[in-house]
C-alpha cells in the first residue's frame, strides 16, 4: 500500500493539528486563572411580624344653624285659550322675578326651573273635550338673609296675588367648613381616649399614630315645607325656624404602642 500522504491529505492532517493545540492552549490558559465566584445578593429582609398598637374608631357629631333657605314657587294661569294664559304667567313671572332682586336675591341665586302648558280637559262626555290651558311657571331662589326669609317670601306670594303657588323651602348649611374642623378635632380626641383606655388596659404606653382614616356623615336632607304650611301667614311675613342641622365625622386612627 502506498503510504506517502498526497498534497490535499496533508493539508487537512496540518489543520487538525492546529485546532487541536489551540484547544489545548486555551484549556491551559483557563486552568492558571484564579477561581472567581459569584454569590447572589441576600434577598432583602421582610418583616410580617404586626407593629404592636391598638386601632379604635372616633366619632364627633356638631350643629349649625343653616344659613341660607332654598324657596320654590312661581305661578300658575288657567285661561281658555293658550295665548292668553301664558301671557298672564309671564307678567305673574316677571312680577316675581322683579319683587325677589328688589328684596335682596341675586341674580346669581334666581333660576327658572319649570315651564308647563297642559290642557284642561272635561271628561264627562265620552270623548274628552278641551275646556282651557294651564300655564305653570317655576322659580327657584336661594336667599342668603334669613332674618328676612319670611318678609321675603310674603313680599313674592304678594306680588303675584292668586296666581301664587310655593311648592316648597328648605333650609340649607352651605358653609359647613368650621363645623367640619371642628367635629374632626372633637372625633380624634374621642379616638385618643378609647386608645388610651386600651393602652392602660394592656399595661403600654400609647404611641404615635400610624394611619387616620376619615368617614364623613352627610347632613340629613333639609325639611321641605309643603304650599300650604309656607301660605298659613296672611300678612306681614311668614313665620320660619330653621331649627339646626348636624354635621357628622367618624374616624379609625391606629395607634403604635411604645
């Protein structure tokens, strides 16, 4: 057999014997270099454990006397034909409108608030005959004097005679802000005092506080006085008592002890 190795074999034969030292090599370089490890960051500690304290609930109710009435009224006509009526309820309107500015009301606090033109029918026959219109018009003031509210209120029902309709008034707190702050302060300090309590009961000394959480009680809906209670006074003014509404705050304070 002929042993002698051609040109293409001893190609090949040369650059597997290259490969082979560079591995060799390079396993020899990695075997001298010092030995690096490493190691994850710990995991950052938690704590589930509790903070020692006592969570209580403090509630704190105060009263106002509201500061401003909310009056409804306006008009109504009943005429037999529609251009007639409602040309009285205008006039009747702009009556109104024009006694409640001069008596103080702001253009700002005056607001139409209803408009209705129905037929008056006669349903004694079999079918229902047409027997004249009925014009109603609506107001809505807001008056801010309400040592004056029932001179007020005389003064419109007046201006418009028999055409008057008081649908209702209602007194209402439109600023509520100082009793707020003070039911806030009055309910924390009933919270302090159950915390306190507990704290003694426990044999600790109450810490400081770690959350407050703040439930506020709408005021309960102001009385709406029907037509005929507010029309009962003939003269002079109408007789009013606002009476007082409540604002209610209601409080979960934790405290830590120490």
């Amino acid at each position: 057999m002929d042993t002698r190795l051609t040109p293409r074999l001893l190609g090949v034969t040369l650059v597997a014997a290259l490969v082979f030292v560079a591995a060799i090599v390079a396993i020899a370089v990695l075997a001298a270099r010092p030995a690096t490890a490493t190691a994850a960051p710990p995991a950052a500690a938690t704590s589930t454990a509790p903070i020692p304290g006592v969570t209580v609930s403090g509630r704190a109710q105060v009263e106002g006397v509201p500061d401003t009435l909310r009056l409804d009224m306006g008009v109504n006509v009943v005429e037999d034909d529609v251009e007639t009526a409602l040309a009285k309820a205008n006039e009747a309107t702009a009556k109104l409108h024009k006694t409640l500015r001069d008596n103080g009301v702001a253009e700002r606090d005056l607001a139409s608030t209803g408009l209705s033109i129905q037929p008056q029918l006669d349903w004694r026959s079999n079918s229902p005959t047409v027997t004249g219109y009925q014009v109603s018009q609506t107001v809505t003031a807001r008056l801010r004097d309400t040592d004056r509210a029932g001179a007020v209120i005389n003064a419109a029902a007046n201006s418009t005679g028999n055409t008057t309709i008081i649908n209702s008034i209602a007194w209402d707190l439109e600023d509520n802000t100082a009793l707020l702050a003070d039911a806030r302060d009055r309910a924390i300090a009933d919270a302090r005092t159950k915390a306190e309590q507990y704290a003694r009961a426990a044999g600790r000394s109450l810490g400081a506080v770690v959350s407050i959480t703040e439930s506020t009680t709408a005021p309960p809906q102001p009385y709406a006085y029907g037509a005929a209670e507010a029309q009962d006074s003939a003269a002079g003014a109408v007789p009013l008592a606002p009476g007082t509404q409540a604002v209610a705050v209601e409080v979960q304070v934790v405290y830590a002890f120490d």
